[in-house]
C-alpha cells in the first residue's frame, strides 16, 4: 500500500465521475482494504457497482454499509433503488440470500443495462482541523480533544494538569519551594501539555483520514469558553464593587475628617459640634512665619467679629505632624478679641499647612484660614 486510504477513496470519487466504474470499485476496494469500517467507501462501492449493473454486489455494498451506520438515508434509497430495477422485493431478496447461502453461491442475475446515475457519489467530509485541534489544547489541556470529540480523554489530561498543580502547591509549600520539586514537575506539566497538543492534532488527522468515527464535538468543548466568560463577568462585577466601595470610603472619610473648605463645609474639631453654615460669616485670620520655627496666626475680626466666640489654629508641617491652639471660650458670651494671635513653635523649614476654624455663638463652624507657607 503505497498510498494513503484518503487518496485511494478520492481517486475512486474522481473515476466514479468520469464514468470509470470498474477502476473506480477497484480503488475504493484499496480503501476498504486498509480499514473496512469506512461506510462512505462501501456506500460509494456499492454505487459504482449499481452503474455497472452488478446489483448483488451493489446491494452487498449498501448492506455492509447499513450495517456500519443504520441511518445512512442515502444507502437505504439506494438500495431500494437497486430491488426495484432488479424486479424483486425485500423480502424475496431476503430469501434469495438465505438459499445462496445455503448453497454456498452467489444469486445469480442477468446481467442489465447501466441505469442512469442515481446519486452523486458522497465525499468524505473533513470536519476537524488539526491545527485548530492543537491550539484548543495549547490554552486549555484537553479542550483539543473535546473539540475532537473523545469526552474521556480530554478529562482525562484535564485530571492529569489538575493534579499536578495540586501537588506541586502542595509539595512546594512543604518543602519551602524546593527548586527540584519545582523543576520535577514542571517537566511533567509540560509533558502532559505537549502530548495533549499532539494527541488532539493526531486523532483529528485520524478521523479526516476515515481511521476513527466521528460524530460531533463533546458537549465539554463549551466548558472552557463557559469558564472564560465567567472569568469576564467575574472582573467586571469586582471591578465595579471596588470603585463603588473606593468612593463611599473616599465619601465616608471626608465627612469623617470634617470637610474643610473655604466654601461652607462643616468641619469636626475638639470641643466643636458640627452643625453646618447657613449664612457664611464675614471673619478673617492672617498667619506669618518667623524663620524656620515659628508661625503666628492673627485674628483680624470682621464684620462678624461679635459672634466669634472660638479660633482653633492647626499647623501640620511637612513631616506630618500637627499642633493645635485654640483661642477664646466656647461658652457662646464673649466674642474673642480682635487681634488674639496663636504662636505655634516647631521644625517649618518645609512646606506647612495653616488652619483657622472659628466657633460662633449660633453654634455653626466656618473656616476662616487655609493656606501653606
């Protein structure tokens, strides 16, 4: 057999076209030869013969391959086709075969003339890739072989690469990630995945050659597509709950620090209650720096200046470190004076944050200074 059974059974397609019956029988025989189970080489066999009016062996032909697949429809017309021009009916063709056999001779008939072409012989259908075979098991062990439809032997190499994580995880934290350990199975991880490529690229060469049957892909080939998509949906949803969560800590902490703005925000500070602005008050505050070590903030008044009952001067300099004085008397009777000054004393040779925060007598709290020096 110098040739391989695909190029026998297309050869014998191409000669059954051009009308050359007799070679045409003779190479799907080749085919039939080297793997007797291929049902389209009988089929097309039994055509061939059908065209040349051997009927016995035509109808042989169609009964091997009903055999092979019962619902084969094209077979069963065929062979209908065949009893009628042959004049006789299943069951007495049935009988027919049974006194053959018992003679141990084959039926014979006259020979008839070549009807018209009943069926255009059916090509062999290639309907798996290797390459895309391979590449299913190159991102997914055993996904190449479900894709060839063998459920087993996909799960199989799935169970195989599953395993071997396991107890590489498992042995590597034992044994405090032993190089050795790591670099043993790793070889045999790589082992499994190669051999998977390999395999599924193979069994698809296999079932376009008519070497193995083929119905359809295994039901499993939609479990790594599945698990992806659930990957996807999976990032998206923690992606969006972590900038949901993120904002409402963002939100929770700026109400929790007080919110300080020169707009009106309230701001929490000790000694302080916190019950927002209605009407913003007309107060002001100066700070200078004396050096690197001092900085005095000043009380100005304002038009307001009656109702400021408290000043609570923060300092926070550049090493984060804060100091806090708080001028005048929450008690909500006499406004502070104008001109008070709070001298904070500390290291302000960087860059320095200042805030004033006034109390006035109708309970709101406003900031009055916020600046950098």
């Amino acid at each position: 057999m110098d040739e391989p059974p695909a190029s026998w059974f297309e050869q014998g397609v191409a000669l059954f076209e051009q009308a050359r019956y007799s070679e045409a029988v003779a190479a799907f025989d080749k085919a039939i030869a080297f793997n007797e189970n291929t049902k389209e080489a009988w089929f097309n066999r039994g055509l061939s013969h059908a065209q040349m009016g051997n009927y016995p062996l035509a109808l042989r032909s169609f009964d091997k391959t009903l055999q092979l697949d019962p619902s084969h429809e094209n077979a069963k017309k065929a062979r209908g086709m065949v009893l009628g021009l042959m004049g006789t009916t299943e069951e007495a063709y049935a009988v027919q075969q049974e006194a053959a056999k018992a003679a141990a001779a084959p039926v014979a008939r006259p020979p008839a003339s070549p009807p018209p072409q009943m069926f255009r012989p059916r090509k062999r259908e290639k309907p798996r890739s290797p390459v895309l075979a391979a590449l299913f098991s190159f991102f997914f062990p055993g996904w190449g072989q479900w894709y060839d439809g063998n459920r087993w032997n996909g799960l199989h190499l799935f169970a195989a690469m599953l395993v071997l994580g396991v107890a590489d995880l498992t042995t590597s934290i034992l044994l405090n990630h032993n190089f050795l350990v790591l670099l043993t199975f790793l070889v045999l991880g790589l082992g499994v995945w190669v051999f998977g490529m390999y395999d599924a690229y193979a069994t698809a060469g296999r079932i376009n050659r008519g070497e193995v049957p083929f119905d359809r892909k295994s039901r499993l080939f939609w479990l790594p597509v599945v698990a992806v998509a659930l990957v996807i949906v999976a990032a998206v949803v923690v992606a969006l709950l972590t900038m949901v969560v993120m904002s409402m800590i963002g939100s929770s902490a700026l109400h929790g620090a007080g919110g300080v703005s020169p707009g009106g925000s309230s701001f929490s500070a000790p000694g302080f209650t916190s019950q927002g602005i209605e009407n913003v008050k007309v107060v002001a505050a100066t700070v200078q720096k004396s050096g690197d070590t001092s900085i005095v903030v000043t009380y100005q008044g304002g038009q307001d200046a009656d109702k400021l009952d408290q000043l609570v001067v923060m300092v926070t300099d550049s090493a984060g470190k804060v100091q806090t004085k708080i001028l005048g008397q929450a008690s909500g009777m006499t406004p502070l004076d104008v001109g008070s000054t709070a001298s904070l004393t500390g290291a302000y040779s960087g860059k320095n944050h200042v805030m004033a925060i006034g109390k006035f007598s109708d309970g709101s709290v406003q900031t009055i200074l916020d600046t950098y020096l």
